[in-house]
C-alpha cells in the first residue's frame, strides 16, 4: 500500500554495524531519470499538463487503489487483481481476474505517436471473474503453486477466500471453494514452491502469527487444511519469504524479530532446530547485532537457500545464514562460516540507504550474485554477495524521491547474457524501470540517465507523486517482456518491454 509505518523513518543507533565507506562503493548515481514524468507549460490561460501513457492495454474497473496482484504460475496471461472499492472506511474489497492476452503487440514506434490519431490504440481488458465476499480491502493474492490450481485471497477482514481454478490455453474458468478466518487481518499470501507439498500457501497476519495451509478440493468437509501455525512474533507479521525448496518458510515483524521455521520437520530430522522446537533461526533486538530499531519489513532467500536477508527501518539489512536441508538448493558454495552447523550466523549489517527497506531480491542466477534493495528514500542499492556484500550500486534517483515499492529480477532474461542482471522496480512516482545492472551500452546512453546509472526502460502512465498515485506492485513472468502493474490510481497496466 501507499501508506508507510511511521516507525520507520527512526534512525537506528547501533554501535555494532559497520558502515560501508565510500570508497567502498562501486558506482553512486545521482539520479536515473532527469526528464521528470511529465512536461508542463503555463500560459495566460493556466496550466497545460501532457500526460504519457506508455502501456499497449488497461483495465479501470477497479473503483478505488489496486493493493495486490497474482500471476498465474503456467499461464502468466491469466492475472488476478485486488483492492478496495470504494471511499468509505468500511469499503468492501474487490478483486478481478484479466486475461491480458488481448493486448495485441505494438511496432516500435517515434515518440510522437501519442499525439497520432491513426496510432494504434491502448486495448481495454475486460474482467473474467470478480472476486467479492471481502468487506475489507483485498491486499494479498496469490496463486498456488505448482499448477495454479487455486487462487486465493486475503484481506484486511481477516478473510481467506479460495477459488478453484480450471486455466487452459483457450479457456479460465474459477469457482468458490471455501473460506476461512483465522486472525484479524492478513498482510500477504506466498505459495509454497515445493513439489512435494503441492496446494499449500503460508500467511503473515497483523497479531504476528504465521499460518500453513493446504487446499484440497477433493475433501469438501475440510477444503483448508491447517498445516501449523505460529505465534512467535509480538508484532505485525510484515513478510515472508519460502526457500527454494520449499522446506523452511522465514518471517519478519515490525517487532524486529526473524523467525526461519521449520514447516515440515526436515531440519528437526537434522537436529537443526532450535530451543523452541519450532526454528532453525530464531533472533531479535535482544541480540544487539540484528537489532534493528523501528522494525523489519522485507525479507527474501537466496537461490542456493544459504543466505537470508531482512530489510527494515533506517535502510538496515542484516544478513544471515541459513542451512541447507535438501539437493535442491544449487548454487556456489557459501565461505566456511556458512555451514549447517552454524545456522543464523549474522554475516553482514548494512546500511546504505536513508530510510525504510520495502522491498528485497536476489538474482535468480547464482553465477551472478546480487542482491537488490529498494528503499523508501527513492533508492535502489545492488549490493555484491560474493565480495561480503560490498555496496556494487547506488541508484540514488531511481523513482524521483518517491519510494520504491518493490524490486524485482528477470529470472529468464531474452539475452542470455543479461539472465540475472536485469532488474526491474516500481515506485510511488508511478513508473516501472528495468534497469540493466552490467552498465550502460553506448545504444542506451539515449535513455535519460543511461550512461551512468544502467537504465533500459521506463514505462509511464500511472498517476504519481504520493496520496492517490504510484504503483503499488507489478508482475512479469519468467522473461520480463510484459509488466503488468497494480496502481494506486485504481488502474491496471499492461506494458511490453
């Protein structure tokens, strides 16, 4: 959402962390985009604003701001939108299923097409599916892995509703299967990517608690089945994130505390658990290295599953390690101090950022190591794991001062040689970037601010600049050749890379 916890702009005071010098730091960026998102003139009459609309597709039927979107996981055409719908404070959520495939490709065209009235026009999308029962704001969806054979809903009612899904190439069809309300209201859904537990999601609810679920349509007496649930945060639980494998599930709090639970028993098999019984890691601001003041609020794996980074308030990420469970986890081994036996190791305290971390991403490609941060200072940091995280980047202007809602790696880029260094972000500015995190090629360097920060596209048409504006999140498959964003302004997009 827009919104951001007041907490987090505190400035943490930990004598512990060491901060990154200067000189330290590979490439600093002023500022990525200097044409600004609109061109505006004044003349006797008022003020004349020419507004960019970049995307080849919309759909407005959303009444108010769009909070969430789903990909489905075998045909990412198929997206599922949520948010409020309407004015008042007890405005009841709803959602949409869009089927972007009717947003017909575009040639490249010059600038001035906007302006062309024979230019090929953006294509209204049309629902598939509404998503009702919500009486508050939907603000997580989420299809389950690994066949989307479920879409599922949560809302600030506490709500979790299912639909069973039957997606074709030709055809999407849903049906409500059941629901559920376990906690008063739910922060975000993530699918677990493990074969083995087909159908199973976990929660991160407002009390702190933490919930495993999995869907079974052919048990109509009990559709959705209680996995665990935990109760170890005192805070709201801000977010989550699986390991590859899909056998530990980490979360984070506004209390500052990170849990690593183990879900199904595979680290207890290993005596990898801690005191508790139900963690392989478990630290808090009572260990003053982690402590983070103000609270945690993104948290994201690395592909081998060895490192774990948590991101809060103040810019503060801490890194830490975490065991290796499965022959699923691939990748380069991690230095010495990464081994099993020494699970939740903090290996890093950074803070290279001015204010909150909202978002965090690995490269999907283990041969380049990266690590993305974007902050609610307007800035992206690329941090380099395998050189003890030094600071690679800084993209002090990437959304114009205005927050960085999320980061995002290409995970099959096009190129080859790009697989992994592609980077795309959203912001409050109301712009998607992708940004190319080699550098610049001299053909770039026509893009504003391409030749020093690594900026290949931009993709305008959202309204920006705080209350009612932004891009509160986006999706882009597995190649990144469409976005399609979730907007404050209650619109969704669909742009082509």
């Amino acid at each position: 959402m827009s919104s951001s916890n007041p907490h987090r702009d505190e400035p943490e005071d930990d004598a512990e962390i060491e901060m990154l010098a200067e000189d330290d730091v590979h490439e600093m960026v002023e500022d990525a985009d200097d044409d600004g998102d609109m061109a505006m003139g004044s003349d006797e009459e008022g003020e004349e604003i020419l507004l960019q609309n970049d995307s080849i597709a919309y759909f407005d039927g959303h009444k108010d701001s769009v909070f969430a979107i789903a990909q489905h996981p075998l045909y990412p055409n198929v997206i599922a939108t949520g948010g409020s719908e309407g004015d008042a404070d007890d405005a009841p959520g709803k959602g949409y299923v869009i089927d972007t495939s009717a947003a017909a490709s575009r040639p490249v065209l010059p600038p001035s097409y906007n302006s062309d009235p024979d230019a090929p026009q953006t294509t209204e999308l049309q629902p598939l599916f509404a998503i009702d029962g919500h009486t508050d704001s939907i603000n997580a969806l989420t299809f389950t892995l690994p066949r989307g054979e479920f879409l599922v809903s949560g809302g600030m009612d506490g709500r979790l509703r299912v639909y069973a899904t039957s997606v074709s190439q030709s055809s999407a069809q849903f049906k409500f299967l059941a629901e559920s309300q376990e906690t008063e209201e739910i922060n975000w859904l993530l699918p677990c990517p493990s074969a083995d537990y087909p159908n199973t999601i976990a929660l991160g609810a407002s009390d702190g608690s933490v919930w495993v679920l999995t869907l079974d349509a052919s048990d109509p007496s009990n559709p959705i089945q209680i996995v665990q649930s935990y109760f170890l945060h005192t805070g709201p639980c801000t977010a989550g994130a699986w390991t590859p494998d899909g056998l530990l599930l980490a979360t984070v709090s506004e209390d500052a505390s990170l849990h690593v639970f183990d879900v199904w028993g595979a680290a207890t098999a290993k005596s990898l658990v801690t005191d508790n019984g139900q963690t392989v890691v478990s630290l808090t601001d009572a260990d003053q290295r982690f402590a983070v003041e103000g609270g945690l609020y993104s948290v994201a794996i690395s592909p081998s599953g060895g490192l774990l980074a948590a991101g809060g308030a103040a810019g503060a990420i801490r890194i830490v390690s975490l065991p290796r469970l499965s022959s699923q986890q691939q990748g380069p081994a991690q230095p010495q101090r990464n081994t099993e036996n020494q699970a939740g190791t903090i290996l890093a305290a950074l803070a290279a950022q001015q204010d909150g971390v909202e978002s965090l991403a690995f490269s999907p490609n283990p041969a380049t190591p990266l690590l993305a941060a974007g902050s609610v200072d307007g800035s992206i940091a690329v941090f380099d794991p395998s050189r003890s995280f030094a600071l690679r980047r800084h993209l002090k202007g990437a959304h114009d001062g205005e927050s960085v809602v999320r980061v995002d790696f290409v995970r099959a880029a096009p190129a080859a040689a790009a697989a992994g260094w592609l980077l795309t972000s959203c912001g409050l500015d109301g712009v998607v970037r992708r940004w190319d995190l080699r550098g610049a090629t001299a053909s770039q360097a026509a893009v504003a601010g391409a030749a020093s920060s690594g900026l290949v596209k931009e993709w305008k048409g959202h309204r920006g600049g705080g209350d009612g504006g932004g891009v509160l999140g986006f999706v882009q498959g597995e190649t990144g050749e469409r976005v399609v964003t979730a907007g404050d302004d209650g619109v969704v997009l669909v742009f082509e890379a």
